[in-house]
C-alpha cells in the first residue's frame, strides 16, 4: 500500500490492518464510518506495548 489516503476504501484497508502491520500494537478498536463520498469519520483507541493508548474522536 503505497498511498493510504488516496481514498476512503484504501484508507479503510490502512486503518484496519494497523495491529497486521505493526506488532508493537497490541489492540485496534478503530471504526471508520464513511460520512459522503470522500469524507469519513475515524473513532476508537489503539492499544499497543507498554501501555500505551491512543485515543482517537
């Protein structure tokens, strides 16, 4: 994936495959919910080693 935000679809595919990606993740819980056709809205928390968290709204 070379260009994760050249697109809802793509960036979708970026989104959901963090933890895949990246083994210091350890939990995803990101939703993205398209808003139109080029606008989406990102929420969740991301979980990774030592006890770090990245809220996101």
């Amino acid at each position: 994936m070379s260009a994760p935000l050249d697109g809802i679809e793509s960036y979708s595919a970026f989104v959901y495959a963090l933890a895949a990606r990246h083994p210091f993740v350890t939990h995803s819980m990101l939703t993205l919910a398209p808003v139109g056709a080029a606008l989406a809205k990102l929420e969740g928390r991301i979980e990774c080693q030592g006890g770090i968290r990245l809220e996101v709204w």
